[in-house]
C-alpha cells in the first residue's frame, strides 16, 4: 500500500513537474525577442497609427500652409532649341543659343487630400541601435527596428491641382556677329495642371516594442513619374506639349516632394509624442 501511495505521489510530482516545465517554455517564448515576437506587437500598434495620421494630415495640412501651397520658387526649366527655338531664331539670320521655360508658381492644392494607403513590412530588427532613442519606455520589452516602403494615394475624389502664372516659352538667339537677344516663342498669362491619380512612395523608419512606437520618420519621398497631369496649354503643337508637360510635373513635384516629406515627419513626431498609443507600456 505504501509502495502504491508513494508511485502515485511521484507520478504526480512528475507530471506536475512537465506541466510547469512546459509552461516555462510558453513563457520564454514571450519573453526571448525575436523579429516575430517584435512582429506581433508592430502588427498591433502600427494600423492605429496609420489610421490617426491620415484622419489627422487633412488639417494639419492647411494649418501648416501646404494645402494650399503659395510662395514657392520654381527655377527655369532649359529645353532644346528644336522646340521652336530654331525656328524663331532662324526667321531673324541667326541661331538657336538656349531655349527654356519660365513661370511663376501660383499655388497647389490637394497635398491635403493624400493619405498613406499601404505599407509594406520591410525588414524587421530587434538591434534598435539605428533608432534614434535606445532606450525603450518604461515597461516595454522586445523593441525593433522596421523599415515598411509606403504609398500614399489621392483620396477618392482627391486632386492635385497647381495654377502658374507668367509662363513664357523664351528663347536667346545669337546673329551672325556674336550678338545675343532673346524671343518669345509663346506665353500664358495662367495656367492650371490637374492631376487626380497621383500617388507618392516613400521609405521609413519605425521604432518599437511590444506595446508600442516610440519614433517614425519618412524619407525619399517621391509623386510617381506614372502620376497623369494635364495642363491646360491649348494652342501649343502637340510635340511640344508632351516635352513641356511633363517638365512642368518634374519640377512642380521636385519642389513639393521635400516640403510634403518635412511636414508629414511633423505630424508623425506629434502623434507619437513619447509613446503611441502610450507613454509607457502596461
């Protein structure tokens, strides 16, 4: 009987044993870091952010004087002579010495109208030495380092639309004696280009823990070179619509790619303050 009682008492001793054995194991599960535990708790804080930056950015946008967008200078765009420069400068016995385009920037609207649509993961990394804050808040465990590629769109209904005045197609001319004088090849008083597709990419820089993020910042951002603007220059050859378009598109966005990178990286530090969505994690 004894004998009985005491291998009933060691099996249960051994059992109990392998249960807190394996409870053990589940608990240094979640304790060890690794990029999938780090992924879990990006997965859970992430799409909140997302959410607050874009139902935030609309305001924040015409608050910080992007949407619409004035006072910017746009530089003179060179184009070759063989868009009306040779032309020109021939009808006067002499030759095509430069060619471009001049415009003032009027305004931009529709910065406002952008939100961030996708993210993808990127890589993930437990080593938070890139991060600009090593040290994690208080109660947190587990921090990372991500770096999720980022489009946004144009909301539905969205647009971005810019008005330049002055736009002038110039050209110098050089006669026979080395004399130089410049020409007109067309100007407009105002023009508007539209565009309702646009979308931008971007990198980033995300920094965790299990709870929460407590940096992120954007970089490289740029409009898609897909992105269709049309520009209301009737009157112009066909030939030189298609080149002054999308010269047009390439410096109106090289102007508003960094102005848009720097507020949006704002609005970010804004929402996450400390910690989002908390200072500290429970």
């Amino acid at each position: 009987m004894y004998m009985k009682n005491a291998l009933v008492i060691a099996s249960v001793a051994l059992g109990n044993a392998q249960a807190g054995a394996t409870r053990l194991r589940s608990l240094t599960d979640l304790v060890v870091c690794s990029s999938d535990v780090a992924q879990v708790g990006y997965d859970a804080v992430m799409p909140p952010l997302i959410n607050a930056f874009n139902s935030a950015w609309p305001q924040l946008a015409a608050s910080s004087g992007i949407d619409p967008l004035t006072g910017v200078s746009i530089p003179n765009v060179d184009i070759p002579c063989k868009y009306g420069g040779d032309e020109i400068c021939g009808l006067q016995a002499s030759s095509c010495d430069k060619s471009w385009v001049q415009m003032d920037f009027n305004y931009l609207n529709g910065l406002g109208d952008l939100e961030i649509a996708s993210y993808n993961l990127g890589t993930i990394d437990t080593n938070t030495s890139s991060c600009d804050s090593n040290s994690l808040p208080a109660g947190a465990s587990c921090g990372y380092h991500a770096t999720p590629a980022m489009t946004a769109d144009l909301i539905s209904g969205g647009k971005l639309e810019a008005n330049l005045q002055n736009l002038k197609f110039k050209v110098k001319c050089k006669d026979a004696f080395g004399s130089k004088f410049d020409e007109t090849i067309a100007s407009f008083s105002s023009v508007t280009c539209k565009s309702t597709d646009a979308t931008a990419t971007m990198d980033s820089s995300v920094c965790g823990s299990n709870c929460n993020i407590f940096s992120a910042s954007v970089s490289n951002l740029k409009i898609s070179s897909s992105t269709k603007v049309t520009c209301d220059v009737s009157g112009l050859s066909s030939s030189i619509v298609d080149l002054v378009v999308p010269t047009i598109q390439s410096t109106l966005f090289n102007v508003v790619e960094p102005i848009a990178e720097s507020e949006m990286n704002k609005e970010l530090s804004n929402l996450i303050g400390t910690g989002y969505p908390n200072a500290t994690c429970t």
